[in-house]
C-alpha cells in the first residue's frame, strides 16, 4: 500500500468551491463531522454507564474526543519514528501532518454508528433478529414467508450481526443529510480508515485471529462504497494502516478509562485495585509508580489519594502506552504496509500485561455489577420493544403506496393496518428520504431489506434518552 492512495482526498460528490479555504480535505471533514446531527446524539448514548446523572462519567462523546486526540498523538509519534529511522522516503512532514489529521477525524466517527446503550444495545438488536427472522411473516409472491426466506444470506447476516461499526460507514455515507444526496461527503481517505474489518458479515470469523475479520465492517447496502474506497485507495481488502493506529487508541482510551469511571462509581477500592494489578501480573515498575502517585497525595492531604493516585497513574499509563503501540507500529512497518498484518499494535508483554489487567478488572468488577446487569435487561426490554413495532410495520410498506398517514387506507384493513401506519410515523423523515431514494432502482427483493433497515436505522439512531422516553411514552406510563 502506499501513503499517496492511502489518504486520498476525493470524495463520492464534487463540491463547490467558493472563497479561500486554506484547510486541508482532512480538516474539511474534521469541521464537518463535529458540526453533524449524529456526532452531537454521541453525548448521550453509553460508553459502558447507561443514563448516569454524574457529569463525571464519560458518555460516547466525550470517549470519541478522547480517541481522537490519542490517535493524533499516536499519529504524531509514529510519523516522527518513521522518517527519523528512513523506514519509508515517502513519508515526509507532509503525510506525517495528513494521518495527524487524518487519524483525528477517524477517533471523532469511529462510534457514530453505535445504538443507544452501547454494547448491550448491539446484543440486543442481534438478540432481536436471531429470535424474529425465522418466524416473521412478510408479503412475497402475493402470499408471505418468513422475512430470513424474503432476504439474501449477506442481507440477513447483516442483522444477525449487527455491528455498530459497519452502521457508523452508512451513518457518515447515507443518513446524516439526505436530501443532499446522502452523508457527510467525507473523503474516501477517511472512510478507508474507519472501516477496521475490511469483511462482510458473510466474510468475518470472530475467532479468527486475524483481527482484521473479527467483525464486519460493512453492510450489503454500502457494498459499492466499500468497493469504491477500496479501489481508489489501493488497500484492495486489507485494512487502511490508519486503522490500526485508531484501534489501538481506541484500546488506550476506553481500557483506561472504564477504569477511572468504575473507581468513581464505588465498584472498587484503591485497595483493591493495587491488589488486583499485582494479581494479573502487572509490572513492579508500573506499580510503584502507582504507589508514589498515592504516597504524594497522602503526604498533601488530599480528600480522596486513592482516586488521585488513580487518575495519575492512568494518565502516566497512557503515555506509555502510545509508546508501545508507536514501537510495535515502527517495529512491524513493513508488514503493516503490505497488508498481512493481523495483530494488534500493542503487543509487547509488560505493555499488554497491563492492557488487559485493566479490561479484566474493569469487566470483573464494573461490567458484571447488578447495576449493569439491571441496565443489560432494560436495553433489552426497550430495543426489542421499538423493533418489534418498528420492522412489521415497515416490512408491509408497499412501494404502490404513499408515504402519506392521512391518505385513506384500504378498504377493510383493520386496527393492525391502522396501528403499522401510526407506528411508521415514528420513523423520522431522513431515514425515509433514504430508503425512497435507494428503493428507487432497487430490486423488489432488496426492497425489503432496504426497509428493515430503514427501521434499524431509526432505533439504533435514537439516544438512550430518546429510546428510553418513546419506550415509556407508547407503553403509557409517566415519562
């Protein structure tokens, strides 16, 4: 692969071009990202506490900016490393400064497809689809079949696999401005970055361990865009070098903090959490480090020294934690480049003994709380709820119809037909333009699968909040 491909500046629509605009293509999308409707949902849509009323714990918002700015820095590092040690005389300040940026709008975008609820809401779509496909009966040939029969594999495994990242590439391309001809335009550089798992959801392998076929990265409905950035920015179906550094700050920045947030939350102790680093393995450097950050604030009477302790020992942790993902991204350059790379850049032992300590204390002892649990059961209840009056009804829009709810409906259709056309209102009109105009040249079998996706689209965009008030609100109780 090759730098100058790589970051390629064109995009799907040719733009005006007025004035003197001294920004990049990079930080053209960078300005356009944070001023979109669904960047702005991210402030209240999980990041592991559902609904917290504490300003302290991170939302998706607030961990997008922090991915954003690890990945810049990490950018920055690599770039530096690279032309220092002449691993490659194409990559230049100019590229170094291009993946900065670069790698800065990719942390911003990187979970703009999640559902509300985060991780559960995903569970809880698939959940949904697992359990519905087989026996929801949809109209075919002028009788009904079971809605998986209506669909092609890919078409159905999209849902059964419903990944927010391959939502968040139809987010970008397809559903924020519509009438525009859909999505924010953003570069083809950029998508390439964001799409981490360059496979179909009939192409992945989670137990694969190659990490670039865990997941799917694109539905069948980008199936030409994919194909499209993959050709103009020569990756030809491995994943974007970009990728893996986004990956790893994503892995920084939430393994770090869910900790911070867990500590807030009461889940553990400082105690506790020493004993449990010394337990897993970690380091006795990185463990006196923590035990002087907590020796200081003793000794200047801070409130709480373990959370000071805590906080600053996560903080050093960062650094050198971009230090080991800039080295394993140095180290393996080459075979980064060529495509056949398939680890994770963090993978030396003392940097990924701690690595995973985190995650591993975070899951122990936050992730499997009552109060998760409780939260888990609630996403669930909500999710099934909204599809399961969001998809029938739209899987019986007929393209001869209007999309008009006061027009008369027909003639003997009972209270069923009446409540799917109230419950289609609900749909808001983007996510209509969408469909309308994809359905227009689609084939009446991809029709269908273009207006389940329209009501997939529509839930897994709503915020908790939202998902959580309309839930309440059609089930009748005080919101």
């Amino acid at each position: 692969m090759e730098w100058q491909r790589l970051l390629c500046t064109e995009r799907a629509r040719q733009e005006m071009r007025g004035g003197r605009d001294l920004r990049s293509e990079f930080e053209k999308d960078y300005h356009r990202i944070i001023e979109s409707a669904a960047f702005r949902r991210l402030q209240d849509k999980t990041q592991v506490f559902p609904l917290d009323r504490s300003d302290f714990i991170r939302t998706r918002l607030t961990h997008s900016l922090e991915v954003s700015s690890i990945g810049r820095s990490l950018a920055n590092n690599i770039g530096e490393s690279v032309i220092e040690s002449s691993l490659d005389h194409s990559f230049d300040e100019n590229v170094k400064a291009d993946v900065c940026e670069l790698t800065a709008c990719a942390g911003l975008i990187h979970d703009i497809g999640n559902p509300p609820f985060g991780h559960f809401g995903e569970e809880a779509i698939r959940a949904w689809f697992a359990e519905h496909l087989p026996v929801l009966m949809v109209p075919a040939g002028g009788g009904s079949v079971p809605l998986e029969k209506a669909l092609s594999p890919q078409q159905a495994m999209d849902f059964l696999h419903f990944e927010g990242n391959a939502q968040g590439l139809r987010v970008v391309s397809k559903l924020e401005h519509p009438i525009r001809g859909g999505g924010l335009n953003l570069t083809y550089g950029l998508l390439s970055a964001v799409i981490k798992y360059p496979v179909s959801s009939l192409g992945m392998n989670p137990a694969s361990s190659d990490v670039q076929l865990k997941k799917n990265g694109y539905m069948a409905s980008e199936q030409d865009l994919f194909d499209t950035v993959q050709r103009v920015t020569g990756t030809d179906g491995r994943r974007n070098p970009v990728a893996f550094i986004l990956e790893a700050a994503d892995d920084i920045a939430y393994a770090t903090a869910d900790i911070e947030d867990a500590y807030k939350k009461g889940f553990f102790s400082y105690q506790t959490f020493e004993e449990e680093l010394r337990s897993r393995g970690v380091g006795k450097s990185y463990l006196k480090i923590l035990g002087d950050h907590y020796d200081m604030a003793r000794l200047e009477g801070t409130v709480d020294p373990g959370g000071y302790a805590i906080r600053s020992w996560l903080r050093d942790v960062q650094d050198l934690l971009i230090y080991a993902a800039t080295d394993g991204f140095v180290k393996h350059y080459r075979v980064i480049m060529s495509g056949t790379w398939g680890r994770e850049l963090i993978a030396d032992k003392r940097s990924r003994a701690v690595l995973e300590a985190l995650k591993g204390i975070a899951w122990d002892f936050a992730f499997t709380s009552p109060s998760i649990y409780r939260t888990e059961i609630a996403a669930n209840t909500i999710i099934s709820y909204l599809l399961g009056i969001l998809v029938p009804a739209a899987v019986r829009y007929r393209g001869d119809e209007k999309w008009t709810y006061g027009a008369p409906r027909t003639p003997g259709a009972g209270r069923g037909a009446l409540l799917e056309e109230k419950y289609l209102s609900l749909i808001p009109e983007n996510y209509r333009q969408v469909y309308l105009r994809c359905a227009e040249h689609a084939a009446e079998a991809d029709q269908m699968y273009l207006r389940v996706l329209m009501a997939t689209d529509s839930v897994s965009g709503m915020t908790d909040s939202y998902a959580r008030n309309l839930y309440m609100e059609l089930k009748g109780f005080d919101v």
